[in-house]
C-alpha cells in the first residue's frame, strides 16, 4: 500500500468516528490543511483516543497532556446574585497616581 492508500484509508476510518471535538481538525489535517497549534493539539487528542470518550484524558505520558482540551477546568460563572453580596470583590479604585498623591497631602 502506498502512502495515498493509507491516508485515503485514514479518512475513511475517521468519518467513522464519532463526533467530539478535534475530529473536523483531524480531517482537516489529512486532507492536507494547515492547522493552528490549538487545532493540530486538538486534532492529536482526537487522533490518540480514536474518538472514544475519555473525559479527562487519561495519558500520563503525552507531552500535550497539559493542552488536552479535555482537561481544561470549566469556567465558573457569577450570577447576579453573587455579585450583589457581601462577599463579592468590591470594585477597584480607578484613581491615578496623581490624584491618590494629592489626596494624600
């Protein structure tokens, strides 16, 4: 088999792969595009789980573990209602440095 065979076989192999995220980038890339670094990242976690489910990723070895999309801690939102309590961060002073001198003095 040459190396078009297999690519084509690639392809093949990935369209039947379930959908999750770095498969549309995996496809990209053998179909000869350029990726960006975080698509080429995301496309080489697709390509190492074979499309299987792995939340976290689970390789403790892959130099991209770190960058594994999977890994990423999800964002915590603030409600209104945080914001409005006690607790909440109280804005910061958008005073110069010239201003906090003269009030100072």
């Amino acid at each position: 088999m040459n190396k078009s065979d297999l690519l084509k076989k690639q392809i093949k192999n990935v369209k039947k792969w379930p959908k999750k995220a770095g498969k549309a980038e995996l496809l990209r890339h053998l179909n000869g595009e350029r990726l960006t670094r975080d698509e080429a990242i995301h496309a080489k976690c697709f390509d190492c789980v074979g499309g299987e489910d792995t939340e976290p990723c689970l390789s403790v070895i892959c130099p991209l573990q770190g960058f594994c999309q999977w890994n990423k801690p999800k964002k915590a939102t603030v409600s209104k209602a945080n914001i409005n309590s006690p607790d909440a961060p109280q804005s910061i002073s958008q005073d110069t440095p010239d201003q906090i001198m003269t009030e100072e003095d």
